[in-house]
C-alpha cells in the first residue's frame, strides 16, 4: 500500500509542479497579447532610462521621463496583467481537473458496559485501530451549452478592453507631461517678454530723465515714465514667479519632487502657422478607428454580451467525466473469529449529468441584470462616439483659430516693434510727444502678450487635437 500513497504523493508534486510551470511558461500564450513593460504600447523604439540631470531636456526627454515615472503606467500595466491571466483561467476550464488527497489518522474507541445483572460490575474495553489513505479524483466537463466559451469570449474582450485602457492612460500621462512643458516654455517667453518691456521702460525713463535735466522735457512726463518703468518691473517679478511655478508642476508630471530644479532646452521646434490638410470629416472617421476610449467601450460590450451568454447557459445542464481511485490501508484490533484486513482499494469512472431545477427564481434574475448591463455598455458606447466626435470638432475648430491668429500676432508685433522705434525716433528729435512714445510702448508690451499667448493657445489645442484623434505618441510631430 505504500507504494500508492507514494504515487499519490508524487501526483499532488506532479500538479504543484505543472501549475507553476504554467504560470512561468504562459501555457496559453496570453503574455503575447500584453506588453512587455508598463510604457511598453507607447515608447516604440525608446527605453526607459534616468534621465542626467546636468542637462537641459528636451521635450522628448521630459515625456520619457514623464511616461516611465507616473505610477498611473504600473497601475494600468498591472491591470492589463491580471486580466491576462484571467484569459488564462478561462482557457483552463476546458482541460480536466485532478486532485489528490491523503493522510494518516488514528482512532480510539473507549467502551464501558454494565454487568451489574452479571455481578461482575462494569467491564471496559478499548479498540485503537489507525489506517492510511489516498485518493485521486478526476473530473471534465464535456458539454455545458457554450458556458465555457461564453467565459472566454468575456474574458478576452475585458483584455482588450484593458489594453485600450492603458493606451488612454499613457495617451493622457503624455498630455499632462506636454502641457507642463509648454506651460514652463510659455512661462520663459512671458518672462523674457516683461524682461524686454522693462527694459523698454528704462530706455524711456532715461530719455524723459535726459531731457528734463536738459531743460526741454517736462516733470509729468518723467514721472509718468518711471510709474510706466515700475509697473514693468513689477510684472518681471510676477513673471519670474510662474516660472518657479511651472519648474515645479513639470517635476511633478515627471515623477520628481516639486523643487527639483530642472532645465529645459531653449531649441525648439519653430512654430508653424500653415493650415492643418485634413478637414474634419477625415478626422473624425480617424478618431473612430484609432481613439483608446473607443476601444475600450467596444470591448466592453463584447464582454458583457458574452456574459449573458454566459449567465444563460449558468443555468442549463452539464455533462462531465469524473471519476475516482480510492486506497486504505487499515490497522486496528480485530476480533478472533474474524479475518485481518490488511488493505483496500476502490475505483469510480463514469458520466455525471447535472441538472439545475430550482435556486430561488434567482437564475432569471441574473439573466436580466447581464441584459440591462450589456444595454448600459451599449449606451456608453454611443456616449463616447458622440463625446469622441465632439472633442474631435472642438480641437479642430480651435486650431484652426489659433493657427490663424499665430500669424496675425506675429504681424502685430512686428508692426508694435516698427511703431515704438519710429515713436522713440520723434521723441528724442523733439517732435513727438510722449504720450505718442508711451502708447506705442503700451501696445508693444501688449503685442508681446499676445504673441506669447498665441504660440501657447497653438500649441495646447495641436496637442489636444491629437489627444482627441487617439494619437498622441514618439512619433506626432
């Protein structure tokens, strides 16, 4: 008997061993279907490494930074994997079950009788007898109405649904990244514009100054340029204050402490005023195709769609194979007139039918809520076409405004540029008066705003539009 137990033994090590090769070889292939590292659907051909800090980074280099940092990556990443794994259980259903148990157990019987009737009093006796056992059990379903594959179906739509969900994660930790690097960008070019319009200020007040120790200039206008000067000065300072703000919402895009102090490259990429190609239409058809968010909600209704299948046939019944091999080795006192038993040994094989007849009412139930849910995924899918349409025609709109009014800013500095020189020109012949030099210089440092206000609203909305289209990665210009 010995040498069974050892094969039972040797069948649990057996199981032990094939599920862990399982989970480490990927049986049923479902790491092919995940990516290899959290920003792995993203980077292309990039890697995650540490960026130098001695350095200034380029775009580029902040969104590596940015992509590989954010925890939201492992989350998504991590989500994806679980649900991988959950294709992998479902995929486990159609194979055959077997377990094995053993064990060793010892019992004690301890009588006592009365015979009181035979004046011998009370008699005891005791029974101790031991036995070792094992048992092996089988089982398979062979027919269970499509439950099984209805649970696969659900499960690798969830992944897909997942994958999207990850891409939209790294698509939106990608804006995030983007936008706080123009913000800082914007923020530098705000800051050299009040640089400038300071020291346009000073150039003012040192003229007014000139003259009116020369005797030709009057008193107010002195006075009205150095309040025009230390206005100016007041917003460099605010202008340098929003810097050190936007330094510290990039390091935290990145994955960095607030007041690490980061350097970003001053060459970029020149802006670009031409008309966007594709008109409207074309894009929204795109964004059909490639949006994450679209994915996502597609596969959510697969999913659910097969999970009603699923609950449906929960309720039908079931064809198995099963079986058992069954051994016992007992050990206890036996009685003279009888014979000593010295082991045995069992065997089951056959068909199992299982019939559900009645739970409650509770399997019309179930049917009805995967019904309503499948119609709520259904509903959300057509939300999110609509809200996809919508960010797609709202981007598009807005960066054709904005690339319009990227030239018409730089038209307008220009021509600010052009009319404080002829303005400080007239003044110092003495022919201009300074209210002329004050409004062109108003208007130059308001023509700078703009300037700087366009090239962000430009690029914040080609982002966005990209953002909108699904298709935001290492390879958008």
């Amino acid at each position: 008997m010995s040498h069974r137990l050892l094969l039972a033994a040797g069948m649990v090590v057996l199981c032990l061993a094939r599920t862990a090769s399982a989970q480490w070889l990927d049986i049923y292939g479902t790491k092919q279907t995940i990516s290899g590292s959290p920003a792995g659907p993203l980077l292309m051909n990039e890697s995650c490494l540490p960026e130098a800090a001695d350095r200034a980074l380029g775009l580029q280099d902040v969104l590596l930074q940015a992509i590989c940092a954010n925890p939201r990556t492992r989350q998504a990443w991590a989500n994806v994997r679980a649900q991988a794994a959950a294709v992998g259980v479902s995929e486990a259903a159609y194979l055959p079950t077997l377990d094995a148990t053993a064990g060793i157990e010892r019992d004690t019987l301890a009588t006592t009788y009365n015979a009181s009737a035979l004046g011998a009093g009370s008699i005891a006796s005791s029974q101790n007898s031991s036995s070792r056992y094992g048992m092996l059990n089988f089982g398979w379903v062979l027919f269970d109405f499509g439950k099984r594959s209805a649970d696969l179906r659900q499960a690798r739509a969830l992944l897909a649904a997942a994958n999207a969900a990850q891409d939209d994660t790294l698509q939106a930790i990608f804006f995030m990244a983007a936008q706080a690097y123009y913000d800082l960008s914007d923020a530098q070019a705000s800051l050299e514009a009040a640089r400038a319009t300071e020291s346009t200020a000073h150039d003012s007040l040192a003229d007014t100054t000139a003259k009116h120790g020369g005797g030709v200039g009057a008193m107010s206008d002195q006075l009205q340029a150095e309040t025009t000067y230390r206005r100016a000065v007041l917003d460099r300072v605010s202008a340098e204050g929003n810097v050190s703000a936007a330094t510290g919402t990039l390091a935290t895009a990145m994955g960095l402490d607030a007041n690490t102090p980061i350097r970003i490259s001053s060459t970029e990429p020149a802006v670009d005023n031409a008309a966007f190609a594709q008109n409207v239409d074309q894009l929204i058809d795109e964004a059909k195709t490639l949006q994450p968010k679209l994915f996502a909600a597609r596969a959510r209704l697969e999913a659910a769609r097969a999970n009603v299948d699923s609950v449906r046939a929960g309720g039908r019944p079931i064809i198995s194979l099963v079986g058992n091999l069954t051994a016992n080795n007992p050990s206890y006192q036996q009685q003279p007139e009888q014979l000593p038993v010295t082991g045995s040994r069992g065997s089951t094989i056959g068909i199992q039918l299982t019939i559900p007849l009645f739970e409650g009412f509770a399997s019309g139930y179930r049917v009805e809520q995967a019904e309503q849910q499948a119609d709520a995924e259904e509903a959300n899918l057509q939300n999110t076409e609509l809200q996809v349409s919508l960010d797609v025609w709202k981007s598009y709109e807005s960066l054709l405004t904005n690339t319009e009014n990227l030239g018409i800013s730089q038209d307008l500095l220009t021509a600010a540029e052009r009319s404080l020189e002829i303005a400080r020109g007239r003044y110092r012949e003495g022919v201009g008066t300074f209210t002329e030099l004050l409004n062109a210089q108003v208007a130059l440092t308001d023509a700078r705003k703009q300037r700087v206000l366009a090239v962000s609203k430009w690029r914040t909305s080609r982002l966005r539009l990209a953002l909108s289209l699904g298709n935001l990665g290492f390879w958008s210009p």
